[in-house]
C-alpha cells in the first residue's frame, strides 16, 4: 500500500518533527476515520448542494488522512 505524500499522517509527521511513532498515527486515523459521520443531520434550511458538498468533503478526508 502507498501513502501518498500529500496525506494527513505525513503532515503530521513532518509538522511534529517526527516525534511520533508511526504507527501511533496510523491508528490515530483510523479511529478518526470511525469517528466521522455516515450521515448529515437534515435540515429544511440547507439546501441539496449543501448535502452534497458535506458528503465530497467527508470523501476528500477519507482519502487523504492516509
């Protein structure tokens, strides 16, 4: 598997210096990957693109925690 080097978990490496062990991090994102929503509260104020952008963003972090 390669991660890519725009990733979370190479930000954080190299914004923390490395301090970290690596696979403390990579745990760290997996538990940040379940702890993120499956699903968008509704709201009659919010408009369908509102709900469609929300779930691209969850994608876009998915993606690139690691």
């Amino acid at each position: 598997m390669s991660i890519k080097k725009e990733s979370f978990f190479f930000y954080y490496l190299k914004k923390t210096g490395g301090l970290h062990d690596p696979r403390f991090v990579i745990e760290m994102i997996k538990l940040l990957k379940e702890w993120l929503p499956d699903y968008t509260v509704d709201n009659p104020d919010y408009s369908d693109e509102y709900y469609i952008g929300q779930g691209d963003y969850k994608q876009f972090l998915m993606d690139n925690l690691k």
